[in-house]
C-alpha cells in the first residue's frame, strides 16, 4: 500500500483518531510468554504509531491504556501495567517534548498512585505549550464515569440550574477532551468489535475500523490502511448525500 504520507494528492484526514490498545495478552500466550512481555511490545508498537501520527499531521490521538474494569484484572498484571505507566512518564516524555508532543492524561487519576499523579503533572506542564500532536492517554477511564463527572461539575459550576437548564451544548465544555476535535475516527485492534466505554459520548459521530491484527504486531501500514478506509467514507451526520455534497 502506498504511504499515506507519499501520496500525490493529500487525503482529508482524520483530525481526531481514538485506539483501543487490544491483544497484547493474546500476544505473548501465542508464543507462551507471561502477559506483561506482550504489554511491554505494545509500548513498542505505541511509539511507533505516535511518531507516524505526528509526522502525518493527526491533530489528536485519543489511547485507552487502562479502563476503570481493568482494576478487575489479577493484582500482579495490574501493578506490572502500573509500573510501566510509570515508567513511560519518566523516560519518555522529555522525547515527547522534544518532539513538540503535548501530553493529556484523562481518568480518575485519583486513584493512581502519588508517584505517578506527581509525575503527570510534571508532563502535562512541560508539554502543555506544545502545539504539535496532541497526545491523550486514558488511564483508569471510563466513558460513563465521564459523563456522570460532568453532570456533577455542570451542577457546582451552576448551582441554581434545573435539569431543564441542562442540554448537550451546556454539558459538552464538561467532558474530557473538551478542548480538542471529537474524535473522527476509532481503531480497535485484536479482532474485537466494541468500544468497552471509550469516549462513549464523544465517539458519537466517529467512524469504526475494526482489525484483527494484535496491538503488538500493528505498525504504520496497518494505520494507513485504517485511515485510507476513513477516507473512502462519507461521512454525513445525519445529512443525505446530496445535502453533503453541496457543501
């Protein structure tokens, strides 16, 4: 396939892509090694793809590395996966920076560890003027959870409001990511086909690329491919074609 950034005629782009990180357990039980090994490949197969979404000009990218379920997980893998947050926060976010990376952490970052909420603070100050790829990180999120924080915040920010005051443009600057394009388009790897309360309120409008390929395994082709099929798509927003079409 040809490189998207090669191509003679520049496609319209997604401006927001979202991914769900998925396979890497299945990845390494493939070749019969402990589940932390395909975590730490992923890590891999993560820089790749926020250097190639920085070079073609994503404006945002939206990953679920860790959902508000997976607490669910056996304690080891959970603070095997917390020790390598952590340690992403400490030796790579200079090379963000220096890549004029902005980084935003979103979730309950409450219940993370004081180490690593100190360390997120010193990243999103220190890229927070950044004004290439934005880079989201959802940690300990979930989109209910999301939307259940802004209705609170919408109320302390306007306390004498009824629930009639409430409407979708009222509640929108609430929500996570408020600041930045909705996301235009959701990879999830690993052969799963649903979003596990990603975005759930903001993807309402995305479209879906579904791929089987394993987290580890996905590299540049693979989101070239999944950004070629967003271009070949009409995207109408509850328009009919001819109305998309006229604009």
């Amino acid at each position: 396939m040809t490189n998207l950034s090669n191509k003679k005629k520049t496609p319209i782009l997604p401006k927001h892509i979202a991914i769900i990180m998925d396979g890497n357990g299945r990845w390494a039980k493939q070749r019969m090694l402990p589940r932390f090994m395909g975590h730490q490949k992923g890590v891999s197969a993560l820089k790749k793809i926020v250097a190639h979404c920085s070079e073609i000009g994503i404006e945002s990218l939206s990953l679920f590395a860790f959902s508000t379920e997976n607490w669910q997980r056996p304690k080891d893998e959970v603070s095997k996966l917390m020790s390598l947050f952590l340690k992403l926060l400490q030796k790579e976010v200079q090379k963000l920076h220096e890549n004029n990376v902005r980084l935003v952490i979103i979730g309950n970052k409450s219940a993370l560890s004081k180490e690593i909420q100190e360390h997120i603070i010193k990243a999103e100050y220190l890229t927070a003027k950044n004004n290439g790829l934005t880079l989201n990180i959802a940690a300990n999120y979930g989109g209910r959870l999301d939307i259940i924080s802004a209705v609170k915040k919408w109320q302390k920010e306007f306390p004498m409001a009824t629930l009639d005051d409430l409407t979708e443009e009222k509640l929108s600057p609430f929500l996570s990511l408020s600041d930045q394009p909705l996301p235009d388009l959701l990879i999830r790897t690993g052969g799963e086909q649903r979003i596990s309360n990603f975005l759930i309120w903001q993807m309402a409008y995305a479209e879906f690329y579904f791929s089987d390929e394993l987290w580890p395994d996905f590299d540049k082709k693979s989101i070239d491919k999944a950004i070629e099929s967003f271009t070949n798509r009409e995207r109408r927003f509850g328009k009919t074609s001819e109305q998309v079409n006229q604009c």
